[in-house]
C-alpha cells in the first residue's frame, strides 16, 4: 500500500461521491475529522470502522500530509445490531402477546355473554313447552279450542329451538370452512315466495303490512336458494321483531345487468350509529333488546352477511336513526344462463295423509330410535295420516323387524346403544330385500362429515333433529316405488 493513495482503504462507492476529499476538507478546516463507515482492507473485504482524520504540519504550521487513524469496530457494531434486533423482535413479541391476551379476554366475554343468551333463549320456548304440556296433562279432556291452542304452542316453541339450534350449527361449519352451498340456476320469484312464507307467521302476529315489488321480468340467480331465502327470511323476521304492531314492511327487488338487488325496509325502531356498526359481529345484541321482540343470540345477521359473501354479494345495514327505521340491502350477482325449471312440484304433507303404496295398501314405515318418547310420537302422527308403522328402540330389534315387516320406508337414529344406524344400514343394504328400501338417518349429528359417513353407509337421507313432523311427513311420502318382488 506504500506509495499508493489513500483513497484505496474507501469503498468504490464512497470514492464515487468524493467521501475521501470531503473528509480531507473538513480535517484542514476543522483541525480533525472523525466518521464512522463502511471502509476496505486490501484484498477488498469490507468492514466497519472508526476513524479520525488530522493534518500533518511542519515546523512552520504548514501542512505536509495527514494522519488516519481507524480502528475496527465491526464486532461492536454486530453486536449492537443484535441487541437493536433483539429489542425490536422483543417489542414486536410482547405486542403480540397483548394482542392475543385481549383477543382472549375479548372471546371470553363473548363466550359468556353468549352462554347466557343461549340459556335465556331456549329457557323460554322451553318453559312455553313445559306449560303447554302440563296443560295437556290437567285435566281428562281438553276442549277443542284449548288444545288446538296448546298443539299451536308446542309447534312453535319447538321450531323456535330448532331455528335457534340451525344457527349455531351453521356458524360452526362457517367457522371451519364447511358451509355446504348447493347452488343452482334459481328463480328470484320463487326464493323470495319462500322467504315470506317463512316469515309471514312473525309478520301476522304483530299485524304488520307487508309489501312486495319485484321485476316483471324475471331474474334468475345462481345460488344456493334455501340459503338465499334463509338471509330474507331472516331480514323479514327481523324487521317484523323491530317494528311496533301495525307497522310496515317493503321487500323491493331490482335488476341491473350485473346483480339483483334486494331491499327490506320497515317503519320500526331504527338503528343508532353503534348499532349500526356493530349489528353484523357475532353475537352481538342491541343493549335495549327486550324480551318482546323475540329470541335472538346476535347470530343471524353475521350468518347472514357470511353466506351472502360466499355467493360473492354484499350486505348493507341503514337507518336515519332511532324512531326512523331500518333498511337492509342485499346484493348478487345475477347469473349468466337461462333458468330451465323442470321436474314435478314437491310433494305437501297434505299429500302424505292420502298416499298410498300401491292400490289401497297403506306405506310400510318403521321408525327406530333409542328415545321412546320420540318413537312413540312420529309413529302416532304416521299411524294417525294412514301409514302401516312399527317402531323399534335398538338396531339388533330394527333389524329383526326389518326382515320380518318389510317396510317401504325405514328412520333410522344413528347413536343407537349397541348395534348403531349406520351398521344397521350397512347390514340392510347387503340384503336382497333391503337394496330398493328407502333408508333415513335421523339423527342429532349435522356436520358435512356426518351427512357423508350417512350416506356412504347406505342412507338415502340425512335429517337433523329435532325433525318437524311436516317434514317427516314429506320425506316418507316421496318414497313411490313399487312392491319388490319379496314383499
């Protein structure tokens, strides 16, 4: 290096912007200059460095040269970027681990504040249930009007909890990603016709008006249409809850090229800023909610707004404010193809009390469950509409009576003590006699996994408890086939 300029020690790009004559400057003005960089040894690998920079001068002050003195600081300097590193990393760990202590204290507030709506929601239609049945059990014989009244109850108590229980079910899958969509080219006239079917008992009982407007064209949608009319059902239900008796209620439909959009608006009670912000997270309830307007865990508009986002739509909350009533806007995508509606109308249970297997012999059915309570009831609703019915409470005895009685139709529970209903219908389905028998798991297991083992085992159907009898009625009464040649 002896002889050489001392510009070499820089890096290529400190010598590019004149770093080395800038530090000699500022030495001869200042009488020192001093810098911590990046500098180079000789055979070009680099390292970090402290240097001071003086001018040299002669016995008359005149400056003859300078002096650099580096020293290497490389080490040091790793080892205050680690501790700056470790520091940041520690900062970022311990904002993380607040974030999650509030995340956890904020679900935990949540699971208990839901724990006791669920238990005041279904101690309500519970106690309904308990009253209308203690009713039934007073006395000898209730007259007419008396026990229409207390079958009325038990129905709608009853659907009250299963709503309330198909809700927590469908969060759970959303939850887990499992929402099932069956989508299909759907019309808008029909999933709305079925929304206010579904709602119009909440809308009547509190003498709401309700209207209806919707293109006279018609719009076809590619949907899930027992989801779709569930979301309006639901925003029905709501503003038939929200607004006081004698209200009213708009459902209005328009189409664009692109989307459908689907309004329901109502006169009622309004929807302050928090609310309006807030409605739409899980389990969340108006503070001032009373038991008047009807059970509710704060789950229905979140489920609501999820399965509107799985169709790619979008779901909006407004109101002017309290007093001034609310409107709740859904938007889909309106699909590209044409609706070709075929196939024969569903059955009604109306057509279950006159069904007949073949000529004047009655449909062969034969409900198994564990629950003789359960058993007992279907079996006299069945009985009662003109079904041939057996019952059996284990699956040893549902397949004796199988072999013996034959039936068209056979309701199988699956948590059975045991011989359970999915070996039933395995052990069934290996039978000559068994192959064409329509076989219905009836049961309180409701997931995607549970519906597949189902049917991988032979079921022809997966119903979940509590089942409505109506619907029963409907299933049983779709099986038309012919007497096997066994029978």
């Amino acid at each position: 290096m002896i002889g050489r300029n001392v510009e070499l020690i820089f890096t290529e790009e400190d010598r590019r912007d004149g770093v080395p004559a800038q530090e000699l400057r500022r030495a001869l003005a200042e009488g020192s200059a001093s810098d911590d960089r990046v500098h180079q040894r000789r055979d070009g690998r680099r390292f970090w460095a402290s240097g001071s920079v003086m001018p040299m001068h002669d016995a008359g002050r005149g400056v003859v040269g300078f002096v650099k003195i580096l020293r290497d600081e490389t080490a040091a300097r790793d080892a205050q970027e680690a501790i700056a590193a470790g520091r940041v990393h520690l900062l970022h760990a311990l904002e993380d681990k607040e974030r999650a202590r509030a995340e956890l204290e904020a679900a935990d507030v949540a699971k208990d504040r839901f724990l006791a709506v669920l238990s005041h929601e279904l101690r309500n239609p519970l106690a309904a249930i308990s009253a209308a049945s203690a009713a039934f059990g007073a006395a000898q014989r209730l007259d007419d009007e008396t026990a229409v009244r207390a079958r009325g109850i038990l129905q709608r108590q009853v659907n009250t909890m299963r709503s309330l229980l198909d809700d927590l079910l469908d969060i759970s899958r959303l939850r887990l990603g499992r929402l099932d969509l069956k989508r299909r080219r759907s019309a808008l006239a029909a999933i709305v016709a079925a929304a206010v079917e579904a709602a119009r008992p909440s809308i009547d009982q509190r003498q709401h008006v309700l209207a209806v407007n919707l293109p006279e064209a018609p719009v076809e949608l590619d949907v899930d249409p027992t989801r779709i009319s569930q979301v309006i059902s639901n925003l029905l239900v709501n503003a038939a809850k929200y607004t006081p008796q004698g209200g009213h209620i708009a459902l209005d439909a328009e189409a664009s090229a692109a989307d459908v959009t689907i309004t329901v608006s109502d006169n009622g009670r309004g929807l302050n800023a928090e609310a309006l912000e807030s409605l739409f997270e899980m389990f969340w309830r108006a503070p001032d909610l009373d038991s008047s307007s009807g059970p509710s865990m704060g789950i229905g508009l979140s489920l609501a707004r999820n399965i509107i986002a799985l169709h790619g739509g979008t779901l909006q909350a407004r109101s002017d404010g309290p007093g001034k009533g609310s409107s709740f806007i859904v938007r889909l995508p309106i699909a590209g193809a044409s609706l070709h509606e075929g196939g024969k109308p569903e059955g009604d249970a109306a057509a279950a009390a006159t069904h007949v297997r073949n000529g004047d012999a009655p449909l062969r059915v034969l409900l198994v469950d564990d629950n003789e309570d359960i058993v007992w009831t279907e079996a006299s609703v069945l009985a009662a509409r003109g079904f041939e019915v057996r019952t059996a409470v284990d699956g040893l005895q549902a397949l004796e009576a199988m072999e013996q009685f034959r039936p068209d139709v056979a309701v199988l529970d699956i948590a059975m003590p045991g011989m359970d209903g999915r070996e039933v219908a395995r052990r069934v389905r290996r039978e000559p006699w068994g192959r064409d028998m329509l076989l219905i798991a009836a049961t309180g297991w409701g997931s995607d996994d549970d519906r597949r083992r189902s049917l991988e085992a032979g079921f022809d159907d997966h119903l979940v408890k509590p089942i409505g009898l109506e619907e029963l009625l409907q299933r049983v009464a779709s099986e038309r086939r012919a007497p096997g040649a066994d029978d």
